[in-house]
C-alpha cells in the first residue's frame, strides 16, 4: 500500500513539473483502497481543474493507469486541486437535497440530467440518506440519475 502511495504521489508531482508547477502533492490513503492526492492551490488552478473538471480527472485518469502498468496493489485515485472537488461536491450534495424535497412533495420521479459517476455517486449517496431510492439509467455520457418517488 505505501508503495503505491509514494509511487503515485512522485508520479503526479513529475508529471506537474513538466507544466512549470514544482509543489509538493499530499498524498494518503482512504478507507476505501483509494489514493488521495491532494494538489494545493496555485496560480494554475484553473488549468488543472479544466472545465467542469476535465484535466483533473484526466490527470486521475493517468495516474491510475501508470500504477497499473506497473503492478501496484492500489489502482484506485483520486486527485482534487484546491479542493475543488471537494467543495464542488458538497454544493452538489446541497442542491441534491432540494431535489429530493421536491420529489417527496411532488411525489413524482425525477430525472436528473447526466453526470460523471463521481457527482451520481454523491447523489445516491444523499438520496440514501434521506431515504429516498435512486436508479442510474443510460449510458456513457448519457447515464443520468432517477430520483424514485416515495410508495
């Protein structure tokens, strides 16, 4: 596990430096067997993160791959850019709850429009707790949530 760690952390920051961005990434583990890295704030935030959080996970998406091609035990990562997927992922939790005081109102399903699996993650993870049931539905870049009303 550490050696993933140390591995993915130098991978990340090597990969940085070829941008001009010489930092320091923190790096740990989760309790679920994911890889966090953490890269602070810098005047290239906007670069990194991308739009709608593109070249994150894109830097996520590289990451990943490099520990398995090169046969470490942890795969799994998740890189964030001055929190903001953090930050960005309690906004959504926040407007995820409206929707589903809107669904027990209304009691009508409620189709939300696509998302990556990161964002409906967090929505059924909301959902769940205010016990409300939820469905992924398409696929690709269409898979969205359906938020179920009450029975």
């Amino acid at each position: 596990m550490d050696e993933s760690i140390i591995y993915a952390k130098k991978y990340l920051e090597d990969l940085l430096s070829f941008f001009g961005l010489n930092t320091v990434v923190v790096a740990h583990n989760s309790e679920d067997e994911v890889i966090e890295l953490n890269i602070p704030s810098t005047h290239l935030n906007g670069f990194l993160i991308g739009q709608h959080g593109d070249t994150v996970r894109a830097l996520q998406f590289i990451v990943s791959n490099a520990l398995k091609n090169n046969d470490y035990p942890i795969t799994r990562v998740n890189v964030d850019v001055a929190d903001y997927k953090k930050s960005h992922s309690e906004r959504l939790a926040e407007v995820a709850t409206e929707w589903i005081t809107k669904v027990k109102e209304t009691k009508e399903d409620m189709h939300l429009k696509p998302m990556n699996a990161a964002d409906r993650r967090t929505v059924h993870k909301v959902a769940s707790e205010h016990g409300i049931v939820t469905e992924s539905v398409g696929e690709g870049r269409e898979r969205h949530i359906v938020l179920k009303k009450s029975e």
